[in-house]
C-alpha cells in the first residue's frame, strides 16, 4: 500500500503552451528557492513544441515538479484552475512559464504573510525584454482593496499568494484574458485588503509591442467585461471604474 506523503507547504502554478525557450529557467528558479516545502503543479496546455518533454525529463530528477498534460487547448485559466484543483499546499503560488522567482522569494513573502496574518500578499518585481534585458521595476502600492483593484490590477500574477487555511481555495474566472485580476477581486470580496512588498523578488518577462496582449484596446475591451459580465456591475459603476482603468492607464504610460 502506497505511503500518503505529507502535502507541501506552498503550491505553485504554472500553466505552460509551447514555453520551451523559457520553462527551463522558469522551473530552476523554483528549485532554488532557499525554502524548499513546495510543489509545482506545471499544467502543459497540449503544447506542440518540446516543452512538454524538458519538463518530464526534469520531474524524473526533481519529483516537486509535477506535469498534469491536457489533450486540448483551454487557455491560461482553465489551466491553472485543475493546477489548484489538484494542489495540495496550503499557500498557493503563481508563476508563469516565462517568468523566474528570486531565490528568496518564497521564505521572504511566507515570513511577511505569518507576521502580519493575512490571505493574500504581492511583491515589487522586475520587468525584463525577451533578451533578458532590464526594462523597469515596477513598485505597486502596498496594500488594496476590491475598490482599488477595479481601478487597476495592482498585483502582478507572478508575485501573488494566497493563504487557503484562510479563504479556501479560490479559482479563476474562466475568461481570455484578465483572469488573474478575476481572481484578486474573488479574493477581496472574502477579506478586507491584501498586502504588498517593496522588496523586488520576481522577473517578469514583458510583453513585445507588436503582441496582441499588447494591444490597449483589445485590453480595454476585456476589462469592461471583466466589471459587466464576471463582477456584475451596473453602467454606472462600470463607467466610473473604466474611466479610472483609463486614467490610471494613460499615467503609467507617460
């Protein structure tokens, strides 16, 4: 009879499509985290490159690393979503393919969480081109509401962890894009605030230009139906968030 091992403190999850330039270093930066009580649940989305292989041949030497194959494409949030369902850690954890943690990340935000006792935190982190070139550190405001994150998502998705001793376990709205942000608001509407770090512990790769993430209307168009379809706001309120969304916008920008 097979022995239940014990679960693992934090959970990680990482959907991951045709990733094979980047999920190498994305999984080593988990392997090199100074705490090493987790789990990376990698939920490999019916990729068509070899990156399904790099990650199998990785979880043979590294047993944390645990792969969960789909036979068809479903995007990012139904990805991540069997990820949580299957994850068995207290913490859960996001990191994308393409993305990379600071050694220290996990024991830094773990200790910042048990001390000031709350179901979800962030951190500053940087924002690197696909030639791994500094870009810009962004530096998010140190702690939201559900009325600030419909003004704007302030947590970066590579940087968030959620407590489900506190809150259970929360899922992402099924939709293209702004899935994470989904979350967040699901999250706040539980607890009153999250709280962020200053301290940069995360790489983000940053959208090209010429990407169709990039594009800031197609953007504009998926947070209105973020407040309309998945929030359930009235026009008004709608009205008032996007023209904060627009605003907000405009300013980073400049």
């Amino acid at each position: 009879m097979a022995i239940n091992k014990k679960p693992s403190l934090v959970s990680i999850i990482t959907p991951s499509y045709n990733c094979i330039a980047t999920i190498e270093k994305t999984i080593n930066s988990v392997i090199a985290q100074t705490m090493g009580d987790w789990e990376m649940l990698i939920v490999d989305d019916c990729s068509t490159d070899h990156s399904r292989e790099i990650i199998k041949n990785i979880s043979v030497l590294e047993p944390r690393v645990k792969l969960i194959e789909r036979a068809w494409n479903a995007g990012p949030a139904i990805a991540r979503n069997i990820a949580i369902e299957h994850a068995q850690g207290r913490y859960i954890a996001f990191l994308d393919a393409d993305d990379q943690w600071h050694p220290t990340k996990l024991e830094k935000q773990l200790n910042f969480m048990r001390e000031k006792n709350i179901a979800l935190s962030y951190t500053a982190y940087n924002c690197l081109d696909s030639d791994g070139n500094h870009l810009r550190v962004y530096k998010p405001i140190l702690k939201v509401t559900y009325a600030d994150m419909l003004k704007s998502n302030r947590i970066g998705c590579l940087t968030a962890i959620y407590d489900t001793h506190k809150i259970g376990k929360v899922y992402m709205p099924n939709i293209s894009k702004r899935q994470d942000l989904g979350l967040w608001l699901r999250i706040l509407k539980q607890v009153d605030y999250a709280l962020g770090m200053d301290e940069i512990l995360a790489d983000y790769l940053a959208v090209q230009a010429n990407s169709v993430s990039s594009n800031k209307a197609d953007a504009a168009k998926y947070q209105w139906r973020l407040y309309r379809e998945i929030e359930k706001l009235n026009l008004k309120q709608s009205t008032f968030y996007f023209l904060n969304y627009a605003y907000l916008g405009l300013k980073k920008s400049s």
